[in-house]
C-alpha cells in the first residue's frame, strides 16, 4: 500500500473523528501506511472528482445513489448510524404542541424544515411528514425563528452547538422525542481500486471485532456529549423507514450501529 493516502481537509469535531477512524482502520493493517490530507478542504461536491481523478484517494459521505454509482463503498456505518438519530430544533413556546406527540402520525401534523439538498429530507417526505425545504442550511435556522416550519430535525451531535452560536434567535431544543432512521455514512474509494477498499474495510473489521472501534467512538468526547445531552432514555423513540438505503447495507449487523436501548 501507498505511504500516504491523501483524503480532504479535515474540518470539525465530526470530521476529525472519521479521520480518526481512518487512522485505527489503517494501523490496523500496515502502521506505514498514513492518512495525508490536502492544505486546502475541497466542497463535498468536487470530491468525488476528485477520487475519480487521483487527487484524492479516500472519502467519507453519506450514502447516496450519485456516490455508489461513481464510486466503490466500503459499506460499514462510519458513525454508527448516528446521523438517522434526530432530534428537534423549535421555538421554545411551541413545546406544548410536542408534548402529547408519540407517533409518526402525531408527527405528521406538524411541519419539518430542511434542506432540499440533503438525503435525511426524501426519507422524511417518504416517511409522510410535511417538509418545507429550503437551498440554505442558514436560512432554516431563521425560517423557523419567523415561524415557517414547528421543528428543524438535526443529528443528535448538532443542535446545542448551532444554538449557542445563534444566541438572537428565540430557539430551543425539543424534549421529548427521537426519530430514528436507518442512515450510514461510507469510506469511498475509486470505481476500480478494489485493493485500496479491501484494505480499509480489513482493518475496520479488526477494529470492530477487538473492540477498538468502539472504544474510540464512545470515547470521543462529541460522542459522548451527542449521548449525555440528548437523553436517550428519557424520549419517545419513533422509527421511520429508509427505502433509499443501498441493497448492500448491512443493517443485520447489529454490532455496526448504535442502539440507544443501551446507552
């Protein structure tokens, strides 16, 4: 294997913890071998060109049809599936409209904003809630300040930071409820370079079966504050399909994601 395998900048607390995934999945099978990213971060729309053209060699995203298409998975769940975990941003007076909520149907009457862009909107539409969509992920923050939307859904590591670096906006998070959706975010690697894909999904198998995997995820510490903040335990879990999984998901492997009934 190469010395160096180049990946993109990385940027942010969930960006550094598949970075370092990458660096366990590696050691794991040649300690030579290390990660190398670029000076400068790339959009996620040009990195799969990139990966196509060489400049980069390994990416992570969330599935999709466009990237599964392109380009070669290795399809173990980076993050355990935590990105389908949501929970709700609202405006705090609006809590009593969620407070008798306990279905998907209950769900349904209220209206979700996202962005149009994102996978986790179709599997709600799909789902049967009323999505109102928007382009920027800016603009929903203060579509639901002015009242277009009751509840903008973000992944369980998200909305306490995005709240206080909005400290102008009279928005709270939601207590009660957890919606949950099968949802993995993926190594990718070019189309014909089976040796690379082998190569990492071998050492995040090791990593899983020794433990090492784990260790490292529930260790990190926006790992650990997504799970103290949240409150598994205390809030209605309501589950929702996700039709546009890859056939090849293994949601049979229990042990690849997250179960809340043990947190």
């Amino acid at each position: 294997m190469a010395a160096e395998l180049k990946v993109n900048k990385v940027n942010g607390a969930k960006e550094e913890l598949i970075y370092s995934i990458l660096e366990l999945a590696i050691s794991k099978v040649d300690r030579e071998t290390k990660p190398k990213q670029l000076k400068d971060e790339l959009p996620l729309g040009r990195l799969a060109k990139a990966v196509e053209n060489n400049t980069v060699d390994i990416m992570w995203a969330g599935s999709s049809a466009d990237y599964d298409n392109r380009l070669l998975a290795i399809r173990i769940p980076l993050l355990k599936g935590l990105l389908g975990h949501r929970v709700f941003i609202i405006k705090p007076e609006n809590q009593p409209k969620f407070d008798s909520v306990k279905t998907l149907e209950d769900l349904a009457k209220l209206k979700a904003g996202l962005n149009s862009r994102w996978g986790s909107t179709r599997v709600l539409k799909n789902a049967g809630l009323d999505v109102v969509e928007s382009t920027s992920y800016e603009n929903l923050f203060h579509m639901l300040d002015s009242g277009r939307f009751d509840f903008y859904p973000r992944a369980v590591h998200e909305p306490w930071a995005e709240l206080q670096d909005r400290p102008e906006l009279n928005l709270a998070i939601e207590k009660n409820i957890l919606i949950i959706y099968p949802y993995a975010m993926h190594f990718y690697v070019k189309k014909n370079n089976k040796p690379l894909k082998d190569f990492i999904e071998k050492g995040l198998e090791i990593a899983i079966a020794d433990g090492s995997f784990d260790e490292l995820f529930f260790n990190n510490p926006m790992i650990k504050k997504a799970i103290e903040d949240t409150g598994f335990q205390r809030r209605t879990i309501i589950r929702i399909p996700n039709p546009f999984l890859h056939p090849d998901t293994p949601l049979q492997r229990k042990e690849l994601w997250l179960d809340v009934e043990k947190l």
